[in-house]
C-alpha cells in the first residue's frame, strides 16, 4: 500500500462464526481482516471495518463504498448497500481469476455451490438443507469430541491407514457414532479421514446435482481443511484452482469488488 | 383491497362461528382433506364442505406425542388439528372424506378416523390405466353412498348435476381469478392474494361464495381497468410450485415478496391447475362416472407417472411471463421431494429459466437461512434479466 490519498472500498462479510473485511483501493491491492462474530454482529463489523481502515491508515471518510453481505448483513447499518454473500462468492472469485466458473463454499452454518459467469455475475446456485450437515460447525463438534482442534484434523486426515466408514452427517448423530467407533478401538486419524470422506461424499453430491464447471475453487474457513479440501478433489476427480488468498475472505472480497463497481 | 392483516386463527374462528349457525340450523358440515375430495358429492347432498388440512405450526407439537416428528408438518398439523383441541371448526365435522394419497396421510388416517367418522377412499396412483378409472369410479360410488347414510340423505342424479353445474361454475371464476394475475404489472401481490383465496375458500351456502368470488373478480378487474397495480412490472415475476400455498403455512412465500419478488402464478396443491379442470358432464353419462373422470386427473405428485403437471408448468411459465420458478416440497414429503428433480430438468434444461427448490417445515427456524436463499434467487433473476436486455 502506497501512502498517498486514495479512495477505498471496502467489503463486510458478517458470517455465522466469523466476520471478514476487505478493504480494496482504486488500484486492487487488498488488506484484510477476520474476528469471531460473537453476539453483537454489528459490534464486530465496525470492529474489523476498523482493523482494515488501520492498516492502510485511513478514517470511514476515506471509503466511497461499503457493501455488506453475509447471514448477519442486515446488522451492517453502515454499509451503502447489502447483497447476498451467494453473489459475493462469484464476484470475490472472478476478481482473482475470471477463468472460474464454480465456487464451493463451506461456512460456519452452511455450504453452497455457486455458478457464475465471465463477468462474476451469480448464474445458479444451491445451498444444503438447513442444518449443520456439511458445515464447520461439523467439523468443529468433530474435533472437540475427539479432543482436538480443527488444525490438528487437518494434519492427521493424512496419518490415517483405513477411513471409517461414517454414516451420520448430522451433528447430533455423528456424536454418537464416534463414541461407537471411539469404544471399538478405532485411530483417532482413521475417524477423522472418515469423517472428511463423508464431508466430501456429501459436498460433492451437492456441487454434481448443480453440475461442475471448471475451473472451480473451495473457499470459505472449511477450505482451510486440507484433509476434506484432499478428499473432495480425489471425490469429484479434478483439482481445484488455487485461490491465492485466504479462502475465508473471498465472500468479503466480492462485496469490495461489488463497492468497487457500484461507486 | 385490504392488506393482509386477519391471521389464519382468526379465519378460523369467524368462519366457525357462522358454521356453528349454521349446523344449529340443521346443516351438515363435511370435513375434506385433499383436492381429490369430490365436493360435488358432498353439495349433492345438501351439506357443507369444509377444508380441513393443517396448515400451521402450533398443532404440530400435540401431533407429535403420537407421529414421530419425522413425518411431513402437513400430515402432523392436519392430526394435530383434531386432536389438539385448538382448531374451533374440525369439530363441527359431522365426517371427513379423504383419499389415500401418499404414505404418511394414508397411515395416519388410520389414527383420525378414531376422532371423527371417516371415509377413506382408495385413490389409484397410476392414474392414465383404465383399471384406474374403473376403480376411482366404484370408490366414488362408495363414498357416495357413505354421505347418504352418514347424513341421512338421497342423492339423486339431478342432485349431482346440479352439484357439477356449481362446482364448475366455481372452478371457472377461481380460475378467472388465477388469471388477473397474467397482467404485469399486476392488480394484487401473491401473498394478498392467497391470503384473500385461503378466506374465500370457506363457505357456507355455494350460491353467496359463487357471488363472493363474483365480486372479488370485479374489484380486480376494475384495478386492471383502471391501471392500480400491486406492484411494478420490473419486478421478478415467481411461479410458485409444489406446496405451501395456504395462509398459515406462507412463510417462503413472504418472504419471495420482501426480497422483491412478486408470485404471480401458482401451481400444485391450491394452485390454478386445480381449478382450471372441470367436469365434462355429458347428458348420457353418469355423473358418479364424469365427477370420477375429472378428480383422477388432480396432478399430486403422488400419482405416477404425473406427466400432466410438467406439460401445466410449460404452459403457465410461458402464459405469466414467469422469469423463476420456485418449488416447494414439505421436509419428508417423498412424493413432491423426488418428483422435484424432474421439475428442475424441465425448468433449468428444457425452459432455460432460473429454477430454486426449497425444503423447509412451518417453523420460523429457518427464515433467516432461507432469505438468503430468496434473495440471492432474485439476485440469479435481476441478473438475467439484465443479461437478456443487453442481448
């Protein structure tokens, strides 16, 4: 970031776990920043619109445009104007590359499979049911009753000899059957490789009733799970294209691209 | 025309009030479950019919002391109804006509015929054999004869036609109604307009509801006549499918209109395909015969092949104008849940139109998620549209 005065644009991203900002300037450089979403949604958007502000020392004045998105984006009573993160993750993507044709996204509470065309506008979209099936907060219950946390699940994905065969994708139920394979002996790995092949099976199927177009990418904070990111590419047979940034802020990167065009 | 403001429970409990007149009067009060109810039988007989399918929440939780929860909210707030003592007009029912439709309403019948006498008639599912028909008519027969002895009644052929004359006339002007919709930018917004359908569809005396749906006609041909639109013409006209069509269960649809999206055509369970068929009654035929012939041809997804429903939706997505099409299925409702992927190839692949299906129940637990899903439909719509403008 140079030190002359620019004019920013910035995006909110108010997910169910964590809030994203990215603030662009006229040029395209990008900062970013993430806190946990907490309970005050508001709160914590003003608070990282803050963190990105601070990096490239500028005041709100500075912005031109602010664009909220996220399941918590009618929190945002400072954002110009609000649209679904389902556009925003097509926007985020073509900003990086625009050869890509498909997004899947795994967030805190939900997963989607977004078409978009050349220009990044949304063309078709699909979302799981709603429930934690298929989401980090999956992942995260997972980890905690395996006594570990979500890095670590990452690594020792790759430690496993046999995946379990795990059935249940449903939070409550999946508890239970990792007690069952827990009680009978089963590696810590083996239930987790298991579990990310289930994830996969289930995200896969999702992104195969849509149709995959290439080249697609994985975002969202899940995409940071290299073992279920291993999975879902060996699951659907073509690797995903690198993304280059962190893969939690791509939806909060799309809404800058949206202030960007929209000032 | 008013905004919606009278809840469903306060539907209720008017119309109650004037059926339990009514009854002290003498009246009979038939309870219907499904549109393969044959109310001409049932005006035939001089007595009422009366809808009574569960469409909201609050009896579900009573229902499911007895129904696993793993069943469709239609199924649990329909027993629930009955059996939760809240519902002032399922009592009123002196019997209920139904019909074996999909799994969970047949099986739970079994438990509400012990709350109110029942005639469960058998409805063949491969409706286009003519074994299907032959069958349809004598169960038809049957639940005639049920209503004669039930209600201590004669029904006579004149009786039946009669009957017809009004059932057609009735289908005709709902179907009239339906159509005021096919302006853009139209008289009335979806969600006023079930809302004004679900009131409309309780009635005491068949000739006042015929002057009733007369009058709703004008007052929306009169808005047409004068350009007062409910809404603008760029908005992203929805064809609604499948389910969740009544007040009291209209969450999605609400929300369809607070994204920006107006419904102007449904289609399925309440829609317009289940008033625009009629009963072709023709002078050397039996009535039981013509009334069987029109209620086998209902396109529920519980019937099999229901290749009609497709070649409706071709139709009505072309006739709207419609720019998406959503579908909705009720959590574990098979029938429209597997029939859904069906709908998708034809609307995606063969009418190129952007196409959303959603699963959900009666709660509000959702809405939040769901929202983001509507909305962004309508971003996918706002978006082709400007694509179409440019090309």
């Amino acid at each position: 970031m140079t030190q002359k005065k620019k004019h920013y644009f910035v995006g909110i991203d108010a997910g169910s776990r964590t809030t994203k900002a990215v603030l662009l300037d006229d040029e395209g450089n990008l900062v970013s920043a993430i806190r946990p979403t907490g309970i005050n949604v508001g709160a914590t958007a003003e608070e990282v619109f803050g963190d990105v502000l601070g990096q490239v020392d500028a005041t709100p004045r500075d912005v031109k445009y602010l664009v909220g998105t996220g399941y918590g984006r009618v929190s945002l009573e400072f954002a110009d104007t609000t649209v679904t993160e389902l556009s925003c993750h097509a926007l985020g993507a073509n900003f990086i590359n625009p050869e890509i044709r498909m997004v899947i996204d795994i967030g805190g509470q939900d997963s989607k499979v977004i078409q978009l065309d050349e220009n990044g506008s949304m063309v078709d979209f699909i979302m799981n049911d709603k429930c934690a099936a298929g989401t980090g907060k999956f992942l995260e219950m997972v980890a905690r009753k395996l006594e570990t946390d979500l890095e670590n699940l990452s690594d020792i994905h790759f430690e496993s000899e046999q995946p379990c065969a795990i059935n249940s994708m449903c939070v409550v139920f999946v508890e239970t059957e990792i007690i069952s394979l827990l009680a009978r002996g089963e590696s810590a790995a083996n239930i987790v490789s298991g579990v990310n092949w289930a994830f996969a099976n289930r995200i896969g199927n999702m992104a195969r009733r849509l149709g995959i177009k290439e080249q697609y990418v994985l975002t969202g904070g899940v995409a940071k799970n290299r073992g279920l990111k291993d999975a879902l590419n060996q699951y659907l047979g073509v690797p995903f294209a690198p993304l280059g940034i962190d893969p939690q802020i791509n939806g909060a990167l799309g809404a800058a691209v949206l202030a960007l065009r929209s000032s | 025309m008013a905004t919606v403001t009278e809840t469903i429970q306060e539907v209720h409990n008017d119309f109650a009030l004037t059926l339990e007149m009514a009854k002290d009067e003498g009246k009979k009060v038939v309870g219907c479950l499904c549109s393969y109810s044959p109310t001409e039988l049932i005006l035939a007989a001089g007595a009422i019919p009366v809808g009574l399918c569960g469409s909201t929440q609050e009896p579900i939780t009573k229902a499911e002391e007895i129904l696993s929860p793993d069943q469709c909210p239609k199924v649990k707030a329909t027993y629930g109804r009955a059996i939760a003592g809240t519902c002032p007009i399922f009592p009123l029912a002196d019997c209920v006509i139904a019909e074996t439709t999909c799994d969970g309403r047949k099986k739970m019948y079994e438990l509400l015929e012990r709350e109110v006498p029942m005639c469960v008639m058998d409805l063949p599912q491969k409706p286009d054999t003519s074994a299907a028909l032959d069958h349809w008519i004598e169960e038809v027969r049957k639940a005639k004869t049920y209503l004669e002895q039930q209600l201590g009644v004669t029904i006579t052929d004149d009786n039946l036609r009669e009957a017809i004359a009004k059932g057609n006339r009735r289908r005709k002007l709902i179907t009239n109604l339906y159509y005021c919709r096919i302006h853009n930018p139209g008289p009335i917004n979806g969600l006023e307009f079930i809302n004004t359908m679900t009131k409309l569809q309780y009635y005491i005396d068949i000739d006042n509801h015929l002057e009733t749906l007369e009058q709703f006609y004008s007052s929306l041909q009169e808005q047409i006549d004068k350009k007062v639109h409910a809404h603008s013409a760029n908005q992203p006209r929805i064809l609604w499918t499948g389910l969740g069509n009544s007040l009291g269960c209209s969450k999605v649809l609400e929300l369809v209109e607070e994204c920006g999206g107006v419904v102007v055509c449904q289609e399925g369970c309440g829609g317009v395909t289940r008033s625009e068929d009629q009963i072709i009654l023709m002078e050397d035929e039996d009535p039981i015969v013509s009334i069987a012939k029109r209620y086998l041809r209902v396109t529920c997804a519980c019937m099999t092949p229901n290749n009609q429903r497709f070649d409706d939706l071709t139709r009505l997505c072309d006739e709207f104008k419609i720019d998406g099409v959503i579908d909705l299925a009720w959590q574990f409702c098979q029938p429209f849940e597997i029939e859904s992927y069906r709908v998708k190839e034809l609307v995606k692949d063969t009418l190129d139109l952007p196409f959303l299906h959603i699963v959900t129940d009666y709660s509000q637990s959702d809405t939040e998620q769901l929202r983001i899903r509507v909305e962004g439909f309508m971003e996918q719509i706002a978006t082709r549209k400007r694509h179409d403008r440019r090309n």
